[in-house]
C-alpha cells in the first residue's frame, strides 16, 4: 500500500508555522502592551492610595486640633490637590474623580449618624472613578477606573513617648486616671521641696542630660528620648528655676536668656494665661480664686479650647506670628514614689500624662510658686506605640486605621 498520498510536503509544512508563529507573536505582542496597562495601574494605585492616606491624616489632625468637619474637608481635598502637584506625580488629576469626606466617632462605623465633635473624631477620604490614561488596553474595550480609601483618628493611648518634658509628678490619691483628675490643678515643677513627695532636695525635675542649658532647650520641647511606661528615670536635685522658666516660657511666646528663639521654638497659637495666678501651701494643697474664665469660673484650658481654632482678633492669639496648636499641652511622666528618700532617686513610670501649661513658670524663687499645670484626659503625641485599651486616657497618636468599608487602606 502506497501511503505517499498521506504526507505533507515540506511547502505547506513550512506555511503552516509561518502561520503558528505570527499568531503566537501577535498573542505575545498583546501581553506585552496589556501589561504596560497592567503596571501602569499599579504604579497609580500607590501612588492614589498614599495620597488619600495623606489626605485623611491631615483632616484627622485638623479636626483633633479644634476645626469644623467643613475645615477638616477642605484640608483632605488641599492635600489632594498638592499631592497631585508634587514632583513625580504630574498625571495625577482628580478634578474629575469623586472625592467623599466622612466623619465618625467610630473608626469601625462609617457613615456614622450624629456626629459629636466633642468625641473623638475619625476621618475617611474615598476617592472613586479615578481615570487613568489608556495606552492599548481600549484595543480590549477596557477602562481604567481605580478607587481608593483611608481612614485617620486618634489611636489608643501611647505607652512610650519623646516629646514629653523632663519633669514628673507622683501617682496621686484619686480614682481618676493614674490618680489624677481632669480638670484639677497640679504642680508640675515645685518651688520648695516641701510641697512635693519625692523627698528633700526633689523638684520634681528629670535628669535628662546635666546642664543648665539641657534643662532649658528640652523645657522648649527639643527633647527627643523616648520614655515608656515601666522605664526606671532618675530624679535631677537642685530647683535650677531660672533654666526652667526659660524653657516653658518659649511656649508662651516669652524668649528671655538662654539663647532660645521664636524661630527654633514657636509659641503656642493661644498665649492667654488667668488674672489671679493660683497659690500653694507647704503641704502641696492649691488654692485658684481666678474669675476670668467661662460663666465667673477660674480661666482653665476649657476657655483655652473655645477660643481655638480661630481666634484671630485676640491680643492673645498668635497665629498669625506662626504659632503651634497645643504647645501648652505637656506630656509628663507619673512616677511610683512610695521609695522616695530624696536627692538622686530612681523611679518608675508608670503612666504618661496629659497636662495644660496654666500659665508663665517662674524664673526666679522669689514668688515661691511652681509649675502649674490642670489634668486633661488625651493630648496629641508626635510619636510613640499605640497601647491596645482604646478607652483609656492619656497622649494618643493620629493614625492609619483599617477602612472597614475597603479591602486596601
């Protein structure tokens, strides 16, 4: 049997894979074009995602500093735009993006009814319908439209911290936070051992480094060691008042001695301080008769907070001379004093504490007057790890949470 007739020439052989060869080419060609699509996608979803991310931490810090949802939204959309105008991000374009700013006292809950400003208050930026340009994906009738959301708030309570300042007070005897009361009026810094609790020779100062000047530039917020909760510190002996008053009082706009400037150490934005500076007794007990606050009441940080954010037109108000919100707001540690036996002490921390700088310290004992500072729940840290009990108190960070309406931020 002649089976000849069944073979294939080498011709149409060689037709065949001329065929299979531009048809695995073109195929090639496709991958090749579709994943600059691909990659140019990716490259914008980072760059989308880390500008939302930008743009619900700088509303988040705007509304824990005292603004409007209105203020904390025009800050989300101004960081949009500017990450858009940054270096690098040239195709960056959300005029014709959807751009939603929610507000929650729930970072779990968004939308969120009835929103109190007076709580904590979290933030989350959803920007939609993000148009890229195309290159080949239009050849497969395919858009790209990408999304991206975050969400920014205050996180639990801080466990270490290096913007604290280099003094402590000792547990108290209440049943508020670490024994303290929001609202009531320690001293943060004594002026005569008596009234303190860390025995003779103990003004409540921190060694942080010897020297007059390190006391000083790290009372004007220039310390950046971090301090946590069960650290061992050591008590600084001596009253070394004047390099004290110098430091705290940069943050009421006050530059006297010392070297210290407005350019290296802004004031605070809000520098008003009472009429009627409070007193104390040899046994710590103080006594504030002041009648310039809210409703008659003694000035207190609540009237600090209903003069901000803006309060421009106040002989007080610096503002507009480059002031910083919350430069009178003082972490301090809270220290177990129950082995106190005076001069050089070892103690240990355990809690940070949010206090109001009430009003100027001293720089001379002449007046025998200390460091006054009123209890507050929170305060904002410029750093530190997050603790895991949202409810309890003390300096807190503005964070990144998890959206729990998204799958990336």
């Amino acid at each position: 049997m002649d089976s000849g007739k069944w073979r294939i020439s080498p011709k149409k052989q060689r037709g065949l894979t001329l065929v299979l060869v531009t048809a695995a080419m073109l195929a090639l060609v496709g991958v090749a074009a579709l994943s600059i699509d691909v990659n140019h996608a990716m490259l914008n979803k980072t760059r989308l995602q880390n500008s939302v991310d930008a743009a619900a931490l700088a509303a988040a810090i705007v509304l824990d500093n005292g603004g409007s949802t209105t203020e904390a939204t025009a800050a989300a959309n101004a960081t949009l735009t500017n990450m858009g105008g940054a270096t690098g991000n040239n195709e960056m374009d959300f005029t014709s993006a959807q751009i939603v700013v929610q507000f929650s006292n729930d970072p779990a809950t968004f939308p969120f009814a009835g929103f109190d400003s007076d709580d904590d208050g979290y933030v989350r930026v959803v920007v939609s319908g993000y148009q890229l340009d195309n290159f080949f994906a239009h050849i497969l009738n395919v858009t790209k439209n990408l999304a991206s959301s975050a969400v920014a708030g205050p996180s639990p309570a801080v466990i270490d911290s290096n913007n604290i300042v280099p003094m402590a007070v000792c547990e108290g005897d209440n049943s508020g936070s670490a024994g303290y009361v929001a609202g009531d009026l320690y001293a943060l810094k004594i002026a005569s051992h008596k009234q303190g609790s860390m025995g003779s020779g103990n003004y409540q100062l921190l060694d942080f480094g010897s020297g007059a000047s390190t006391v000083r530039t790290a009372l004007a917020g220039d310390f950046v060691t971090s301090v946590s909760i069960g650290d061992t510190v050591t008590t600084k002996p001596g009253n070394t008042i004047g390099p004290v008053g110098q430091g705290l009082n940069t943050r009421f706009g006050v530059y006297k001695g010392g070297g210290l400037s407005s350019s290296d150490y802004a004031p605070d934005v809000y520098v008003k301080e009472p009429k009627k500076s409070p007193s104390i007794d040899n046994s710590g007990n103080i006594t504030y008769a002041d009648t310039t606050g809210s409703g008659g009441q003694p000035w207190s940080y609540s009237d600090y907070l209903a003069a901000l954010p803006d309060c421009t037109g106040d002989s007080d108000c610096r503002i507009d001379s480059g002031g910083q919100p919350n430069r009178r707001v003082l972490i301090v540690p809270i220290v177990d004093c129950s082995t106190a036996s005076g001069g050089t002490s070892s103690f240990t921390v355990t809690a940070l504490g949010c206090f109001f700088l009430l009003q100027q310290a001293p720089t001379n004992n002449g007046s025998k007057d200390p460091v006054y500072g009123e209890f507050i729940e929170d305060c904002s840290a410029l750093s530190g790890t997050p603790g895991q009990n949202s409810n309890s108190d003390g300096p807190y960070r503005i964070v990144l949470y998890r959206d729990p309406n998204g799958e990336e931020s």
